[in-house]
C-alpha cells in the first residue's frame, strides 16, 4: 500500500462516475488515503456484491484517511482507495467490515492513480461475498426521478388526496377513476426499472401540480 495525496471523493450508496455527481452531494477533499492494489476477481467482487472485508486489513486503514474540513483535517474511520490497475474507486466501510459506500474520482486524479499502481504489488485481501446487489440500468437521475415519484404517490396517498390522484391517473390513463386504492397501485405499477416517457410525463404532471399548489 502507499499513500494518495489531494484528490477529490464522493461517497454514496452506489458507485457513480463523477459525471453523476450532483452539486449538493457531500464532497469529501481529501488529503491522504491509502492504496491498495488488488486483482481484477477481487475488483469485480466489490462492485458487484456486498462485501465484508477482514480485519487484518481493518486494522491497517484505520483512521489513515484524512480530510480537510474548513481550517480541520478529520478523518474517517475507515476508508480505502482499491485499483486493479485499470479501475480505481474509494470505498467506505462501516466497524463491522462491511463495505457501505463507493466512489468514483475525477477523470485527472484516476489518471494520475492508476500511473502509481502500476509500480505496486498486487495485494491478495481476504473478503466475505454476502449477498449479490441488484443491478439497475438506470442512471443515477432516472433513479431519482423514480423515487421522486414513489414518494409523492404514496403522500398523496396516505393524505387520501384523491383530486391529485384523480388528475394523475386520468392525465396517465385516459379514463376516469374513483377508487383511491386503485388509482395508487396502478400508478406506482407503471415505475418499472426501464425509464421512458409516461415516467417524464408523470414526473412532470406532479412537479406541475405542486407549482399549482403554492401559487
């Protein structure tokens, strides 16, 4: 392993290229971490399962990532860059080993790791596979766009609005409905995992509605 100096994270739930990264995401400056190069197997593993990690490797990571935080440099617990030489991502972990958030790097700061690691030794880790993960083809906007709609059929729901749902489901449909229960499951079973233009279009209808609401 060696240290990375000044480079730029962003940890979430799920590795996205930083082209997805969104202006109010939690950006972590950081100012030195380790890294570690690993075989591709092992790479792979990580992004495609749920993994718990041992803790010998633990052990050697805590509280070596630091980060500035205004005048501060804190740290956190335990956090690691891991390459195959070809990829690289940072990865966060929780007390347990379990591997709980990602991150991807800019385009300049992976460049210049991935020159570095070609002169590291590849590190065999012992790891835990525990579950698979779901894989999804949306991006991390459609995403968001599906839970924003999830989350304002189920308020509108649990209000018992049923002149929003009305509207909804007829603007959707083309047809009339009176029958909230109905209404509601009919218009969550249309957010299927493949995007398309009735999801654009009750997206907007509902930011539509709630314009209407607070004028």
């Amino acid at each position: 392993m060696t240290y990375i100096y000044d480079v730029i994270l962003n940890f979430q739930n799920e590795l996205y290229e930083f082209y997805e990264w969104n202006n109010d995401d939690n950006i972590y400056h950081i100012k030195r971490i380790y890294l570690m190069r690993i075989d591709s197997k092992t790479y792979n593993d990580i992004i495609d399962n749920k993994v718990k990690l041992n803790d010998e490797l633990m052990l050697n990571i805590f509280n070596k990532c630091e980060y500035f935080d205004n005048k501060k440099v804190l740290t956190i617990p335990y956090a690691i860059l891991l390459t195959d030489s070809y990829r690289v991502m940072a990865v966060m972990i929780n007390i347990d080993g379990l591997i709980i958030k990602y991150s991807s790097l800019l385009l300049e700061d992976e460049e210049d790791i991935l020159e570095v690691s070609e002169r590291l030794a590849t590190v065999k880790i012992d790891y835990q596979v525990i579950d698979k993960k779901i894989k999804s083809n949306l991006t991390r906007n459609e995403k968001d766009i599906i839970k924003y709609i999830k989350r304002d059929l189920y308020n509108s729901y649990q209000e018992k609005n049923i002149n929003k749902l009305k509207y909804l489901y007829y603007e959707m449909f083309n047809k009339q409905c009176e029958n909230l229960d109905k209404m509601y499951n009919d218009l969550i079973d249309i957010l299927t995992d493949q995007l398309d233009n009735r999801h654009y279009n009750l997206y907007n209808l509902i930011k539509l509605s709630l314009m209407h609401k607070n004028v």
